[in-house]
C-alpha cells in the first residue's frame, strides 16, 4: 500500500450549467384570502387578485402559475380553503416553484399549520414570500422568525374570536336571540324575518309530543311518522330516532330560548362542546309563538328523564345496571314478582308448533331456583283477562274513582325541596306521629309527665313541623303546571273507560295500573295510581 501514489484529478465548473439556471424562468403562484365576506374585504379580496396577477405577468421571469384565493373563508384552519389545498397539490406536482402572499396572517392563522406547510413546500424546494414581513422561507435563517409571526397571527385571531365572544354573549344578555328558525321544524320566517308557526307541521310536532305522553317509544314514534308518510324537514319520509329526540327536547316549541347550550371550546379547533356548566346560559322565555303549551314540554322532560333513569331487572343482561325503556308494553315496568320483587318479562313459547306468550319472573329467567323458587309462570291472555277484572271491579264509580287517583298522584308527586318527602308521606308520617302522641298522653295521665317530658317535646316539634311542611307541599301542588298535567292525563283515561274494560289497552293501563304483584299462578295484587289494592284471582281459560 506505501508504494501506491494517491491521485487527485479537479473537473472544472462549467459556468454555462449556472447560467442556464438562472435564465429558467420560475412558476410564480399567488395566494390571496379574505375572511369575511362583507362588502369592504369583497374590494380588499379582488384587489389582492389584481394586484398579484399584475406583478406575475410583468415580471419577465416569471410564468404565470395561477391566482389561488380563498373568499370568505377563516385562516385557522386548513380544511375548508379549497384553493389552498388545491395549490399544495399543484406544489407536490411540482408545478410551483414560489408562491406570493400578503402576510403570514393571510397565509394562515395557526402556527402549527403555517410552519407545517412552508417546511413541506421548503423540503420540495418551493419558496413562500411574505410580502409585508419580507421574509422568503428559503432562507435559512427566517423559521425563528416565521414561528414568531406566525404565533402573533394565530394570538390575533384568538383575540379577535374572544371580543366575537365576548359581544355574543352581552347580546345574550339583553335578551338578543340567535336562532335558525328556517332549520326549526314547525316554523319559518316571514317577509320581517319574525317566526310564524308553519301549521301543518306544528301539527306533527304536537303529534309527536302526544304519542310520547302516551307511553310509545321514541322508535315507534319515528316508525308512526314514516308509516303515515310524513316528510321531515328536508322532504323526505325519513326520520332519524336522534330528530325525534331533537324535537322533544327543543325548549323553542313551548315559545323559549336557551342560549349557548353548546360552545366553541378554541377557535383554532373549532371544535363544539356540550355546556354542562363550564358557562352561563341563557334562557328567554316567551320569545316567539309556542307550539306546544310549556306544561307539556315539562311533563315530557320529566317523562325522558324517568325513563332513562330506569334500572334494569337483569344484571346479566345489563351489566351497566342501565336498561331501555320497553315502551310497547305496560305490564314490562309494572308486572312484578311477589316472592323476589324483580320485573316479569315478556317470552314467547313454542309448543308443539304453537307459539304461547307468557310472563316469566327475570331473576327466575337469569338464575333459575337460586334466588327465586317459587315465581309462577303467568299466560299473557289469562293475566290481562285477570287485571281487567279487578279495575272492573271499582270502576263502575268512575267519578269518584277518578278523583281518588287525582287526590293520589298529587301526594306522591310533589316533593319538598331539599327532600325526598312527598306530601303522601308527608301526611303518613304526621297520622303515625299524631297516633303516637295519643298514646303518650295515655302514659302521662297514668305514670305523670316528668317520664315523657323529652318525648313530648320532641313530638310536638316534630308535628309542627311536619304540619308546615304540608301547607307547603300543599301550596306548591296548587301551582305545579307539569303535576296538573299528569293528572289530566290519568283522569281523563279514567273518564275514556266504560262501566266495564272489555279490551286491553296498554295506554289505559299505563295511567291507571301502577303495580302488579303475581302473588302465585292464582292470585295476583293490582295496585292502582291512587293507590288502590285489589286481591284478584286469576281464573284459567
């Protein structure tokens, strides 16, 4: 290796190889966007146009390769300009050798995706010139500065999306409304742009309300709309179980407002987020022509809050211990097993060919004879033959038994605030403490009042309060719109029977049957809303 002699040849430069680079002349793009599309930025966006297409055409070399503008259309994001992604493909073809811009801030208002773009288009070879910054990215020495104009663009337009923010909000305030009603079934916006009520659709949307009240399920009452042949807001005899729900929880069919339900969590993201609290809300009531009455909207808050609220007889079944609401019949949430206090279920038999609907207890179906031995299998005709008779059998007052059920429901669905108390117990507890006080009397006439002084006392304090607790209840019943309405509604089936019930009707049974106990295969307890106990002997077909 020592006697080897290294040899170094130079090739020369070929100057000729530089000029040839410097004459090719570059394709030159320009991209130019506004954000808003009010009149004064419409003049900015087509000057910018003019002027890029002036300064490309009259620079000898350069070669046009396009005007690419984006018009009404926010820098903080990337995804909706279609003539910016449209000039990165034409970019990534190589197509373009430099693009124009006015400013970072009309490039783009995101750090992120204004150093993630100009370091691809850098890698490719492709410059970016910022006119008023008078930054090319070709040089190496301007991403420092780039990441500090970009991050004072985004802070500007983060700024700026605040003060909307902030203004919106003091809008809200003063009672000002934002809201669609062309995009709000039930309603358009006439010639003053005011919401009128559209009839014909209203009707619908008090159809929809009705049929929930009345027990069905939000998938039957899109199966009902869609079998009838109703179009939905867009024409079409569609309905999504999401739209129905929509409907029922839209405040703005009883005539209110509740503003920033939802908000925009940052105006980079853009992404909206459910207000549970994180912000103040705010609610306008009477705002424009109700469809529905609010007692109604009300009860059909509380009605999808109980069902959802529901528990599920099967922890096999529902390991979440949640269940869905079985709307299609009564007996699901009423039918309950006497030995172990679980739900009954609906099953289908199939015996020799035949089919048979029974009702079988839920901890018997998951566990067999563990927890419970001796629930009876109960035949769906010969149960419903069975329930009807025992409402037969107080109905024929049907007045009077009405107005039971009224007095009833009153008592059990007002309850003290703070409490768990309704007025029903409220009332139980003031008869049991009165009947004990009696007794103690009895002592004290016997055995002197220096025994029971303390209790005395203490009972006494007890029923003065309770007393007042029952003026309240009974003051706060006088004014509950949404009790009122459950119990026209519980009458008014009442008062729809016959002197005798001769066909089930799951709706009926809904407001007048509160439990059913099967005691054994020959005898079940019926409990009505007013609290009616009925020992009915179930007879055998």
């Amino acid at each position: 290796m020592s006697d080897l002699q290294r040899k170094v040849t130079v090739i020369p430069a070929k100057p000729q190889m530089l000029q040839q680079e410097a004459k090719r002349r570059l394709s030159v793009a320009a991209y130019c966007r506004v954000s808003t599309e009010e009149e004064e930025q419409q003049s900015s966006y087509e000057a910018q146009c003019a002027y890029y297409t002036d300064k490309i055409m009259t620079n000898p070399d350069w070669n046009m390769a396009g005007i690419f503008a984006d018009e009404g259309i926010s820098g903080t994001s990337t995804k909706k300009r279609d003539s910016f992604n449209r000039m990165i493909r034409k970019c990534r073809q190589k197509k373009i050798d430099l693009i124009l811009t006015k400013s970072i801030s009309r490039f783009a208002r995101n750090t992120l995706d204004c150093l993630r773009y100009v370091r691809a288009l850098k890698e490719m070879g492709i410059g970016v010139y910022f006119e008023k910054e008078n930054i090319n990215t070709l040089d190496m020495d301007t991403e420092l500065i780039l990441t500090f104009m970009g991050a004072f663009a985004q802070s500007e337009s983060e700024s700026i999306s605040a003060n909307v923010k902030w203004g919106r909000r003091q809008a809200m305030k003063s009672g000002k409304t934002f809201v669609n009603f062309n995009r709000t079934y039930g309603y358009y916006l006439d010639e003053n742009n005011q919401p009128c009520i559209d009839e014909e659709k209203a009707e619908i949307v008090r159809r929809i309300f009705a049929l929930y009240l009345t027990g069905l399920s939000l998938r039957m009452i899109k199966d009902d709309l869609e079998s009838k042949g109703i179009p939905n807001l867009a024409g079409e005899v569609k309905w999504s179980i999401s739209t129905v729900k929509a409907i029922l929880c839209n405040e703005k069919y009883c005539g209110d407002v509740l503003m920033q339900k939802t908000f925009v969590q940052d105006c980079i993201s853009k992404k909206r987020v459910q207000n549970t609290g994180q912000l103040p809300m705010y609610l306008v009531e009477n705002n424009h022509p109700a469809i529905v009455s609010r007692e109604q909207f009300g009860a059909v808050q509380a009605e999808m809050a109980r069902r959802s609220a529901a528990e599920s007889p099967s922890v096999k079944k529902a390991s979440t211990g949640r269940t869905s609401y079985a709307s299609k019949y009564a007996l699901s949430e009423r039918l309950v097993c006497g030995e172990c206090g679980t739900l009954y279920r609906r099953c289908t038999w199939s015996i020799r060919g035949q089919k048979k609907i029974v009702w079988r207890c839920v901890s018997r179906l998951d566990y067999g004879k563990r927890y419970c031995k001796e629930s009876p299998t109960m035949e769906e005709t010969v149960l419903q033959n069975a329930i009807m008779a025992a409402i037969n059998s107080v109905v024929s007052p049907k007045d009077v038994l009405a107005e039971k059920i009224a007095d009833a429901m009153q008592q059990e669905m007002i309850k003290m605030p703070g409490s768990a108390m309704t007025l029903g117990e409220v009332k139980r507890r003031l008869e049991e403490r009165e009947a004990e006080f009696t007794q103690l009397l009895t002592a004290v006439a016997n055995q002197g009042i220096d025994a029971y002084k303390e209790r005395v006392s203490a009972l006494s304090t007890e029923m003065n309060e309770l007393e007042k607790q029952q003026e309240e209840l009974a003051s706060q019943l006088r004014t509950n719109s949404r009790a009122n309405l459950r119990l026209h509604r519980a009458v008014n089936a009442m008062e729809q029977l016959d002197h005798h019930m001769t066909q089930w009707d799951e709706n009926t049974i809904r407001q007048v049957i509160h439990t059913v106990k099967v005691i054994s295969a020959e005898r079940i307890k019926v409990i009505l809303t007013d609290g009616t106990e009925i020992d009915q002997e179930v007879r055998k077909q």
